[in-house]
C-alpha cells in the first residue's frame, strides 16, 4: 500500500526535460559529449528550418552560427521552457538577422527587396475552419520540394516562419507563442492568412500534383 502511495506521488511529480538535463550536466562537467548530444538531436531540425526560412542560401553555415550562439549563451538557459523551444528561439533570430542583413545590402546595391504584409495582419482571432491546412502533405518528391520552397520564400519572413514552425516542424500552437512573441490567437490568425498567401501563389504548381483518396501524387 505504502510503495503504491509513492508510486502516485512520484507519477504526479513534473518529470524533468531530458534536454535540460543533459545542459545542467553539461554546464556542470563540460564534457562536450554532453552538448554533442543536443547537436545530433536537433541539427537535422534546425538545418530544414534555416533552409527554408533562407530558401538553401547560407544554410550550413547558419545552422553552425545557431549552435555557436547556444552554446555561449547556455549559461543563460534557465530551463523555465523547453530546450527545443528556446534554440528554435535561437534559430530564429538568426535567420531574420540574416535576412536584413542581406536586404540592407541590396539595398545598398540599388536592388529592393521590401516585403508587402497581408492586408489587416495584425489582428487577432481563432484560426477558422481550414481543411486542407497541412500543407506539408503536398512535400512528397524534389520536384515538389522545391516549389514549396520557392513558394515559400516568396511569403514574407514571418509567414514563413510560422508555416515552417506549425506546418513542417509540428510544433504545437502554445511553443510557437513562446518562440515568435505572439498570443496564441494571433499565431493561430496569421498562420491562417500564411497558409491561404501560400496556397495562392502555389496554384501554378498544382499541375505537378493530383488528389486521390486524400493522397498527394506526383503526376
């Protein structure tokens, strides 16, 4: 009776993150296997969120910069959020600082770059009713791949951010929040509006692709 009392207990306890224990042990050994750990975990995430978010430009290079950056702010990680979340977080700032990088210096070489908002992006609401709403069905061969690319960079940086962190990375609505800064209505609205811009400028593509019995084929 007693050692099923604990067990309850125990059950009912907070587990703690498998990633957050392997940075305390980390920050306590400095054994580099322990953050080669992490590295393997997420490095094949990380690299299709970059790719995507530079469209293929910088990608390993950027990659490598995100693990840099977390590695030498690790002493900052307090662990009151997923370890996944905070180098999404990461990851993200990257890429966005890249990308004004590369505008300022287009910029500077007579070339524009700007990028138009979806009209009344701001506001907030719950996502409405969007069926065909998993766009990553649609990723099955190169070919397709590279027009979904290609569309996607054609959104702007924030839209692509959050089709990339929802529709092709999954995560949940509550660890997009975390990452981007907004209220979860408001990822939930923009990402509508993100997947209905996407969804337009991907009908010339829709000839290399046929629906049957809810499956998305190459033709």
């Amino acid at each position: 009776m007693l050692r099923d009392r604990h067990s309850h207990f125990a059950a009912m306890l907070p587990r703690l993150d498998p990633d957050v224990a392997l940075v305390r042990q980390f920050r306590a050994t400095g054994n580099p296997a322990l953050f080669e750990a992490l590295f393997k975990k997420y490095q094949t995430p990380i690299f299709h969120l970059v790719c995507r978010m530079v469209n293929g430009e910088d990608a390993y290079d950027l990659t490598q910069e995100v693990f840099y950056r977390a590695l030498r702010s690790l002493a900052a990680f307090k662990g009151d959020c997923k370890f996944s979340t905070w180098l999404y977080t990461i990851a993200k700032n990257t890429c966005l600082n890249h990308m004004r990088e590369n505008k300022k210096r287009a910029a500077m070489e007579g070339y524009s770059l700007d990028e138009t908002s979806e009209p009344g992006e701001a506001s907030g609401g719950p996502e409405p009713s969007d069926p065909g709403a998993d766009v990553a069905r649609i990723v099955e061969t190169r070919e397709l791949q590279r027009a979904v690319d290609g569309v996607l960079a054609q959104l702007t940086p924030e839209q692509r951010l959050l089709m990339i962190l929802r529709d092709f990375e999954q995560l949940s609505y509550e660890e997009i929040s975390e990452i981007t800064d907004l209220s979860i209505v408001n990822v939930k609205s923009k990402l509508h509006r993100a997947r209905l811009a996407f969804k337009a400028k991907f009908q010339p593509y829709l000839a290399l692709v046929s629906v049957d019995g809810g499956d998305v084929q190459a033709k």
